[in-house]
C-alpha cells in the first residue's frame, strides 16, 4: 500500500486511540468518575474531580508524551540510530539535578518546574558547546560528549539523594521515576507543542533525507549541518519540556517511532503527527494504569511505562527481525 493511502487509515486509528485513552485517563483512579454524570452534575464531587485533577493531568500526560514521541523521532534521525532516546544526550539528567535541588530547598511545584527546565536549558548548551569544540559538529561527538555528560549528573543525582533528609527522598525518588500527580494545566507543555510540531513538519522532506544518509542528503541540496543543529535544539527543547513536567518518563520517545515504522510509517510527514498520537496515548493509558493498579495508591508513571515498555520493545525488535529474515 502506497504510503499517502496508508496514512488517513492509520492517522483515524491513532485519533480513535488517543480519545479512548483520554475517556480512560478521565474517568479512572482511586475514586471513578463517570464522566458523562460528572458534565451533567457540576456541582457534585465527581464533576470536581474531573475538572481540578484529571483533565490537567489528562492533557498534561498527552502533551508529555507527544513531546517524547517528537524527540524520540527526532533523535534518531540526528544520529541514525534507532535505539536513541530522548534522555540520551544528557538533557534529563540536567534537568534531574534541578529538580532535585529544588526539592531539596523545600520549594513548590512553580520553582521545581522552574529549576528543572533551566537545569536541561544549561545541560543542552553544555553538550553543544562541548560538542563542537574547536572543529566541527558530528554525530559521533555529540553523542560520545552527551553520554559522558549523562554520566556526570547521574554522580550528581546519585550525591543529592545520599545527602538529603529522609523526609525529602520519597518526593525525589518519585519525580526521578515519573509523576504526574502534581500536574497542573500543562500551558508550557501545550505552547512548547505548538512550536515544535509545525517545525518538524516543515523538515520533514530533509528528515526523510537526513534518514537516509548524510552524504545522500547533501548531495540532494539539503544543508546538513544547520538541519542538524535545528534537530538538535527542537529535540532538546521537547525533552526538557517532557521532563519538567512530568519527570523521567522512559521508553515513550524509543518505542513510538518503532510501532509507527512497523506499521509502515516511514515519511516524516505521516511520522511526525502520529509520534505525537501515539507517544500521548501510550502515556494516558500508563497515567491511568498507574493509578489504578495498587489503588488508592498510586504508582509512578515511569514505572508502568518501563514495565510495560522494555517487553514491548523486545516484542518490536522480535518482529522487526522476522520481518528482514523473511
């Protein structure tokens, strides 16, 4: 099937996911709501449940895992390899340790998210300053330069928590897991969005390039070195986002672009839109799942999205194998 004919079909398919893991994601938890009741009933507990803490932790998971999916798409075309990640180049782990100090000071959720986006800000310009160095750009160094980075604040993250009171650790070790229990309208989230997605798909043609070799999209006109630069801000800029909001959320940005080239999505032009469906629906169902497996407690959403995730990912390998045997 011709990729354009596949990509109505398959665009409806994620539409219809991503509604059904939003149903989901309002109306489950600790206390269900139904939803239709709830618009119905304003005044009553459920309809103020749904409005002050499930629709802004609704969209803020969707808008989360959107921007994962972007950067994880991104990603791997900047360095041509499939098993890159968003959190790959270091960018977490700035906005880690910003967090955590953070939480450290006792400061509330407008400071954290503060902290942790000037944390990932200053780890993306360290790793590109460095990356550069005297000569130029390449793959290999930036991510050589972002792994030793990542490296770096792990042993900083690793000093904070061993320093810090006991009082403060269960909130640290849960952001450093995923969470989304403090989310509140995700305004940033939603703008960050808005620039990022309509600029990835303007390069999507010199992606689809970029995709296919450096050399190859050099000789077709495309100015590799700024595009890489323009991949490298955008992708970073998703990731801190992502992470600012919601803490390390693993494996969305990795396994969304897998399921959508095994289902053929190989344009960047269908592959864009549907890493933003398909990352914010994987994300809504995990959110829920979280707060429903051992509820009234609730899990960290990065827990759900690593067990959920490392299995279907091997699955994906499995099949990707099978498919390239056959």
């Amino acid at each position: 099937m011709h990729q354009s004919s596949r990509a109505v079909p398959l665009l409806l398919a994620l539409t219809a996911a991503t509604l059904a893991g939003g149903w989901l994601s309002l109306s489950s938890g600790s206390m269900p709501v139904a939803v239709w009741d709830a618009i119905a009933q304003p005044d009553s507990l459920g309809a103020q449940v749904l409005w002050e803490l499930r629709l802004p932790r609704t969209l803020t998971a969707f808008v989360t895992g959107a921007l994962l999916g972007i950067a994880g798409a991104l990603m791997q075309v900047l360095l041509r390899n499939p098993l890159a990640d968003p959190y790959i180049l270091g960018v977490s782990g700035g906005a880690s340790v910003g967090a955590l100090l953070a939480i450290l000071a006792g400061a509330g959720t407008l400071v954290l998210q503060s902290s942790a986006f000037a944390g990932a800000l200053f780890s993306t310009l360290l790793v590109f300053s460095l990356a550069h160095g005297r000569g130029n750009w390449n793959t290999t160094r930036l991510l050589l330069t972002g792994v030793v980075l990542a490296a770096g604040w792990g042993a900083l993250i690793s000093l904070l928590l061993a320093i810090s009171p006991g009082a403060r650790v269960h909130g640290m070790l849960f952001w450093l897991m995923g969470d989304l229990s403090a989310a509140t309208a995700p305004v940033a989230g939603g703008l960050a969005l808005l620039l990022i997605a309509p600029l990835a798909l303007l390069l999507s043609a010199s992606l689809n390039l970029m995709a296919g070799g450096e050399l190859k999209a050099a000789s077709l006109g495309v100015a590799v070195g700024k595009l890489r630069v323009v991949i490298y801000i955008l992708a970073s800029l998703a990731t801190a986002t992502a992470v600012t909001q919601a803490g390390n959320v693993g494996f969305i940005g990795l396994i969304a672009p897998h399921m959508l080239r095994l289902a053929g999505a190989r344009d960047h032009r269908l592959l864009i839109p549907g890493v933003i469906l398909l990352g914010g629906t994987l994300l809504l169902i995990a959110d829920a799942l979280s707060r429903i497996a051992i509820a009234p407690r609730q899990l960290p959403v990065g827990v759900l999205t690593a067990l959920l995730g490392v299995p279907l990912f091997l699955y994906l390998l499995y099949r990707a194998s099978d498919t390239r045997d056959a």
